[in-house]
C-alpha cells in the first residue's frame, strides 16, 4: 500500500487508479477534497513498470 499526494481545490472528488498496464488500470474510491492537499491510497507497483492517473471531477 502506497500513498499519492495530490494539491487539490476543495469541493471536488479526486480519484487514483493503479496497475501495470495503461489499458487496465484497477480505480480506487473517489474522495471529496476538503483542503488542499490530500493522500490517495493506491497499490504500490513492484513489476517492470507501473502506472498511476489520478482523475478529477464536479460529482461523485
């Protein structure tokens, strides 16, 4: 288990997704922002290669 720290603007839902392979990413829940920065709890990657996106929205 790893941590992202991530800035964020408060009000909006942020969310992590993981994995080894760009096509088949594993997503985590998306979380409300209530400050300015937040830890997005994500697998850590130990292969040959890993890939972390963090995505932003308006709604849940």
């Amino acid at each position: 288990m790893a941590a992202l720290p991530v800035k964020t603007h408060p009000g909006l839902y942020y969310q992590a997704a993981w994995g080894g392979d760009l096509g088949n990413l594993t997503a985590g829940e998306k979380v409300k922002a209530t400050g300015e920065e937040l830890y997005l709890g994500v697998i850590r990657q130990t292969g040959a290669k890993g890939f972390y996106k963090v995505s932003v929205s308006e709604e849940r």
